[in-house]
C-alpha cells in the first residue's frame, strides 16, 4: 500500500513572497472588495503597486481574487467581472479586448497526485485578444486560449482553444467556428 502523506510541508515560496502574500492579502482581500465598481481605477492603482501589468482603460470589478498580482499582466481594455478568481501562483496574461465575466475561475496551479506528497504544480495560463469567458468558466493551469475564442458559461477549459470559435461543456469542446458581423 502506498504512502499519500498530505499534511507534509511543501512549501516553496521564500519569505519574502510570504511576507508580500500577506501584505496583499491584507489589503486586497479585506479592503479592496468595499470599493464600488465605478471605483476600480483603485483596485487597478493598488494592484500595479503590487507589481501587476495593467494597460490602460481597464475594468476590476468588486470581488475580484487576485491571488499574486505580480504574476498578471492585462493588456489594454480587458474587463474582469465581479467574483472572478486569478489563482496565478504562475503567470496569467489577459489580452486587449477581452471579457471575463463574473465568477470565472483561472486556476494556474494544481497538485502532483503522482507524488506522496502532492507537491503543487504550476502552469501559465494565455488568454489572447478579443476573447470572452463567459460567467462560471473554468480555466486550468497551461491553458491557451488563442485570440477571438468564446467559453461559455460554466465550461471547463483543460485544453488549448483555437482562435475565432466558440467552446463549451464539462470539459469544454468546439461548438463552432466564431463570426463577428459589421457594426453598422
């Protein structure tokens, strides 16, 4: 019988990143969720300050969990809905012009279940131009998700999405090839 041993200490993270977890989590965990929505370019101040990438004429709603934020980049005009979770124990880059809606969840991190211990693992999730996740989605560590892409609500996102479709299910499939008609 195999030894799974959970409780052992796993931990990889220097002191300082400790010390600065705590610092953000103080901040952004207990303060920054009173902020209204109209108030995000503080939530958007406060982030940059903790070493997040963020272009201009962005949108952080209330409740959004942004777990390191020096692990995010945003490029300009992405929208980040209410309650969505940034779990970026790796990095997390957010293309220009794109939708993520309230309660999606960007997972960068798991677990090595093939290992007594169960270590965490971390991958880089790409979320590419012109995207839009929709509410509930769930995106896994080493995800790209190219440009143009939709994931429908309450979708799970194991693998690569290709650029212009649109994607959905548990786990997420193509649907269809994704068309955008004029402005008129």
């Amino acid at each position: 019988m195999k030894n799974i041993r959970l409780g052992a200490p796993q931990s990889n993270w220097s002191f300082k990143i400790k010390a600065i977890r705590v610092l953000w989590m103080s901040v952004a965990f207990i303060y920054w969720p009173i902020f209204p929505k109209s108030f995000s370019f503080v939530r958007v101040f406060v982030a940059r300050l903790f070493g997040a990438k963020i272009g201009k004429h962005c949108l952080i709603c209330p409740g959004v969990k942004i777990w390191m934020p020096w692990n995010l980049h945003l490029d300009d005009y992405v929208s980040i809905g209410h309650n969505v979770e940034i779990y970026n124990f790796a990095k997390i880059s957010i293309g220009s012009h794109t939708s993520i809606s309230q309660n999606v969840f960007l997972c960068t991190a798991s677990h090595d279940y093939t290992d007594p211990v169960h270590p965490l693992i971390y991958k880089n999730i790409r979320i590419e131009g012109q995207c839009w996740l929709a509410a509930g989605a769930f995106v896994g560590p080493g995800v790209h998700i190219s440009e143009g892409a939709v994931v429908g609500a309450m979708s799970v996102v194991a693998k690569n999405v290709k650029s212009w479709s649109v994607n959905a299910g548990n786990p997420a499939v193509f649907i269809k090839k994704r068309e955008v008609g004029g402005g008129d």
